[in-house]
C-alpha cells in the first residue's frame, strides 16, 4: 500500500509526522511518500519537495511567488502519476492543497482530507466544492463539523493530536534550573511564528513591547524558543538591533514553555501548545496592508486566537493589525504576571478550552482511518 502526503507549513509538518509514525507502527509495509517537512522525512516519509522552500502566507505573498508554486503543483501531479499512491492524504494549506486534489481526482486517485478548509469562518462554500473532490475528512476542532456536514461530507473530530504531542520534557522546576531562570524572577517568552513573512511583521513589535516591560518591571527575564527551520542569524540581528536582552533557546521547547509565566505569540498553532502546557498569551496577528485589506472582505469571525475559538469567548487577548503596539503588548503581558487577577481567570479558561480538544490518541485513530479509507477505496477502484 502507498500513501502520499501533502503538508505544506510547520503545523502540518507535525500533524504529518504523528501520523506517519501511526501508519507505521499499524503497517509497517505501507509505504509513505510526499510533499512536506524534515519531521515527515525523519518519520520515513520520501519526500519529493520540502516545503521550506515554498512557506509564504498572505495574498500579496502567494501572488508574488505563484508561478513557484504552480512549479511545484505541476512537479507533485507528475510525481502522483509516477508512483500511482492508493490515497492522497492533504494535511492544511488548503489554497495549494486543494489544486492537488482535484488533479489527482483526475488521475484516479482518491482524497483524505486531514484539518480541512476553515469554511466555519470563511469562504463556506469551499464546503460544498470540497465535499466533491474528497472522499474523506476528518477535523482537529469540533466547531468545524457543521459546515462540512451540512454539504454532505464524511467528516468526523476523533481529538486533537496536540494533546498527546505538547508534553513537557521535564517537571517545571527542573526547566527552570535547566534555562537559568533566577529564583523571583517572572519568565516571559516571545513566540514570533515560524514562517518568514511573521517573524518579519511581529518580532520587532514584540521586541519593543519587552523593552517597555522590562523598564517597567526590571524582573522580568525573556527567552525566544526557535521553530524548526528558522534562521538563528537573523533573529540574533533583530534582538541586537533592539538591544533587548532575549535568550534564544533551540531545544526542549515544552518545558521552556511549561517553565514560562506568560507569552506574546502569533496567531496560530503555538497558542494551543500553549493552552495545553498552562501558559497565557497576549495573541498577535498582522497582514500586509493588501493581505488585510482583502482578508477584511472575507472572513467573518470573532476570535483568531485558538482557545478564544474553542470557548467563543474573548478571555485571552487578542491585538489585530494597528493593534501591535509595544506599549498595548506590554500592557496586556503584565496583566498575565503571577498575582494578577487577569491572570488566574485566563489560566482557568485554558483549561476548559483544552477540555474541548478530546481525550489522547487521536493520532492513531487518525491513522486507522487512512488505512482504512486507502484500503476501501483502492479496493473500490478496482
């Protein structure tokens, strides 16, 4: 049996590589291939392309680099004709995704839909033309079903796959000592993102918020964890050039975060990670002017932030486009400091949003349903 992956960001990386590791422990001579990251390959996906080099978010960026990626569209649907995969499982990145999936529809090839298009906030017909070209979704937020169901799809929620990967890799004192953090001292973490175009957009807002905070509070100390494939050099640059003192740390991420007292981070899946390991954020999210623009057009939604989605509630802050201003996140850190009330009615909120997540395992059965649905369908087609 051979199944081909396509996972196109940092998020899907992960979610491809619990999968693939399932797969593989289930049936270890389904062969795996595909269009993803380094955690992939390591997992023992053969990768045709790693995404590193085609990560861009916003209109105006995707506009700028559209024939690389038309490039590399071309490229996957010669590759799916060369190995003739039982079943295409598309992880996210839906605007690229999506094209695949209806070129391997036309090749005969059926369609797994994992984290499926967010048609809840946007674009809800994507559901209908979605429903159509594959023949199974299955989604990592209960919130997500309706739409889809109403169009007809197979769709399910077996759980959250962060649950059982965002673990601390030891207890919280121990992380502490391990990073140096002083006995008394408050640990707060910038958590920029992982793709260029954030680092770029949000970093220096986060780096001025620290710098105000650190005036007003001199016990704070700062730390940045790395994503995976994130240039060392330039996040060092941008620190130099604020002059803010900010430790970079690369391994043990988990428990950096479990140790940390509170956050500034991107919107995205980092806020979960967080929810899951107790720690409060003040969630940023910044577009281009044009990517905002026609964005505001588009989506109709109430909360970016993860855990605001889950509990339709605007308990943790959210600062939008113009409001990313240092003093605005220096504000809304202190109010996450250990004492503060704001505090303690956040970390309560975390909690019951990470309720909504599911129990642990569902990667596994995940990835029984691939395998099942590779099987059924290959057996269908022939």
């Amino acid at each position: 049996m051979k199944i081909m992956f396509s996972a196109g960001e940092v998020s899907g990386d992960i979610h491809g590589e619990q999968l693939a590791l399932a797969i593989r422990r289930m049936d270890p001579s389904a062969e795996l291939v595909g269009f993803g990251g380094t955690r992939m390959e390591a997992a023992g996906v053969r990768l045709y392309k790693n995404f590193a080099d085609y990560n861009v978010m916003g209109i105006w960026e995707v506009l700028k680099n559209i024939r690389r990626l038309f490039a590399l569209l071309d490229g996957l649907t010669a590759f799916m004709r060369e190995e003739k995969p039982d079943l295409l499982v598309i992880i996210d990145y839906p605007d690229f995704n999506w094209r695949l999936a209806k070129r391997a529809r036309a090749l005969g090839i059926p369609v797994f839909s994992y984290i499926p298009p967010s048609a809840w906030a946007w674009r809800k017909g994507r559901a209908a033309k979605c429903a159509k070209l594959a023949d199974e979704f299955v989604a990592i937020f209960p919130h997500e079903l309706p739409v889809y169901e109403k169009a007809g799809a197979r769709i399910s929620f077996v759980g959250n796959p962060l649950v059982d990967k965002v673990k601390p890799e030891m207890t919280r004192q121990e992380a502490r000592d391990f990073f140096h953090m002083p006995k008394g001292r408050t640990a707060v973490l910038l958590l920029p993102g992982s793709r260029r175009q954030e680092i770029e957009l949000l970093l220096p807002a986060m780096l001025q918020g620290a710098r105000k905070l650190l005036q007003a509070h001199p016990e704070t100390v700062l730390y940045l964890p790395l994503a995976d494939g994130i240039r060392e050099g330039r996040i060092q640059s941008m620190i130099d050039a604020a002059s803010v003192p900010v430790t970079l740390v690369r391994d043990k991420r988990y428990a950096l975060m479990a140790a940390a007292d509170a956050a500034v981070a991107t919107s995205g899946t980092v806020v979960m990670e967080a929810a899951l390991l107790g720690l409060p954020c003040v969630v940023l999210y910044r577009l281009s002017p044009v990517s905002y623009f026609v964005g505001r057009l588009l989506v109709h939604v109430k909360h970016f932030s993860l855990p605001n989605i889950l509990l339709d509630e605007s308990f943790e802050t959210e600062l939008l486009q113009d409001e990313v201003t240092p003093d605005r996140i220096a504000e809304e850190l202190w109010r996450l400091y250990p004492g503060n009330p704001h505090r303690a009615e956040v970390t309560a909120k975390l909690r019951q949003a990470c309720e909504r997540l599911g129990p642990p395992g569902a990667s596994g059965r995940v990835a029984e349903k691939i395998l099942a649905a590779a099987r059924r369908l290959s057996a269908g087609n022939q």
